[in-house]
C-alpha cells in the first residue's frame, strides 16, 4: 500500500473535523474522495499534506510513518498536492510558478527550467509560459495547480477540486490530464464535486460525511449505496438513476452525454 491512513481524527477546539478516518491508495490507483461541503475532505488532505498534525492516528506513505511531518518534507518523499483556492505566486510568469516546484528535485537553475518546460508541455500549458499566473483565467490556473505539483515529481498527487468551476471543454481537457498522469504511473488521491467525472476516473471512492468515512467501494456501488444517496448524492440522482438504468452511474447535477460531451443540466434547463 502506498498511502494508509489509520483512524486520523483532527479537531478544531470543540469541532471534530476529521473523526477516525481509515483507508488506503495502492500504487496506481485513481481514487476519489466525496461528501458534502464541510465534511473534512479538505481537512484530511492537509493531514496527509503535512499542513496539519492530526490529533490521534497515523499516516503512512511509501512504508515510512510521516504523522506530523512537514510538508517539504513529505512533498520530497513524493507526494505533492494541489489547494482548492488556487494559490500561484501571481506576480511570477507560468513558467516561474512550475520551476519554484522543479527546485523540490533539482538543484540548478538550468535544470528547474528544463523539468518546467516538461511539465507544461505535459500540462498543455506551454502556449502561456510568459503570462504573469494572475492573468489566467479560473482554467489555466486549475491546470498550473497540477503542473507545479506535478513538477515536483510525486508518486502520489492529491488534488483538490481541480475541476470545479471549469467549463464543459476544460473539464474534459481535465479528465484527459488526469488520465494520462494516472497512464504515466502516478497514483492520485482526488477531492471532487464533480460526479461525472469522479465516477469515470476512479476505481475506488471514499466518502466522507461529517468528517466520518460512510462508504468505501468501486463507483457503481458508491452510487447505489442508500447511506451515500441520503448523505450527498440526494433523491434527484436515485430517480435520475433509475430512468436510466443502463451503463454508467450519472450524476444529479452533470449527465454525460456523449463520452466526451458533459453538460450541466441546472445550466441548460
Ligand atoms: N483551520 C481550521 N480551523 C477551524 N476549523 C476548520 C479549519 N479548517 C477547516 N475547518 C472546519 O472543518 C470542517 C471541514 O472543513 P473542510 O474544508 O475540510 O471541508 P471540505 O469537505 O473540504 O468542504 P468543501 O467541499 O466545501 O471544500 C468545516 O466545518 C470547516 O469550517
Ligand atoms: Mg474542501
């Protein structure tokens, strides 16, 4: 197992953020990790990260106990994440954001731009490498997220919500990415709202409800599991399911609509 996290509890004064949390990620799985807002995803990220120390519990990653490690230092053992509310350095270019996470591997400068010009190529962002990172729109700046975690070379990405608030084509440019990474031999832990995509890309699915683990299983299970349907999928998706009973599980907000094709239908209605 490459990542295990054992019964993590995080408490916030008297708010138990994360409360006894248990699962692992075997090397090259995509798995994803749902619930409703507010329920701990993010919080149980940050204890992974090393941006938080867990109150009780243990994290392990690459057969090293890394409990309360600082977060260069497990971002040097090869796990990089990426942040909900994007944070690049907005007065540096594209290309400078990418080679401050290439300076994790390497020590020269010649280097840091050399693996910098790999990530974005790899990230499909080399068209704005000059662009000052804070006059990209919400898109690009989802995509730089992933391309400076990615320059630091993980074995183990954790995003947080890259896809949320990207239009159709950039959402499937996402998925894309994310499949291709998981190809090239990453493993990724993913935080996502969006379930269309959550459904497609993961193996496995973690949901988190009140900062508990309710449910743990492939994504066909997730979407029939009645806990899961009350906690955060809602009665809108079970109908939705069971007008179309075929193939893929769908989502109550997004329907794919061609294996490309993802509307939001709040939006078209
Ligand atoms: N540093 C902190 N101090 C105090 N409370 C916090 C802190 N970080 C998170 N919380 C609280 O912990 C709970 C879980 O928050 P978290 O951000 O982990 O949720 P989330 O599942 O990521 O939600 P969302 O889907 O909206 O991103 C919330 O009640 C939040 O207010
Ligand atoms: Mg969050």
């Amino acid at each position: 197992m490459l990542l295990d996290v054992e019964a993590v509890t995080k408490r916030f004064g008297g708010l138990t953020a994360v409360s006894d949390v248990s699962f692992g990620v075997n090397e090259g799985e995509v798995v994803g990790v749902i619930g409703p807002n507010g329920a701990g995803k993010t919080t149980l990220f940050n204890l992974i990260a090393g941006a938080l120390a867990p109150s009780a519990g243990c994290i392990r990653f690459a057969d090293a106990d890394i409990t309360g490690e600082k977060p260069h230092r497990i971002c040097r053992r090869g796990l990089a994440r990426t942040f909900q509310i994007v944070k690049p350095f907005g007065n540096l270019s594209v290309v400078e954001n990418v080679v401050i996470g290439a300076f994790t591997r390497v020590r020269h400068r010649s280097a840091a731009y050399a693996e910098a010009e790999r990530v974005l190529g790899v990230t499909g962002l080399t068209r704005w490498r000059d662009a000052a990172a804070r006059s990209l729109p919400i898109g690009l700046r989802k995509r730089l997220e992933v391309a400076r975690a990615l320059a630091t070379r993980p074995r183990l990405l954790l995003l947080d919500e890259v896809m949320n608030g990207l239009n159709p084509t950039e959402l499937t440019a996402m998925m894309a990415l994310i499949r291709s990474l998981s190809a090239s031999g990453i493993t990724i832990l993913l935080i996502e709202h969006v379930m269309a995509a959550v459904m497609t890309l993961c193996g496995r699915i973690v949901v988190i409800h009140h900062g508990e683990r309710i449910a743990e299983a492939p994504p066909r299970e997730i979407a029939r599991d009645p806990r899961v349907i009350e906690a955060y999928l809602g009665e809108a998706y079970q109908s939705e399911r069971r007008s179309q009973p075929a193939t893929a599980p769908r989502c109550w907000r997004w329907t794919t609509s061609a294996r490309t094709t993802l509307t939001c239908k709040s939006c078209t209605a």
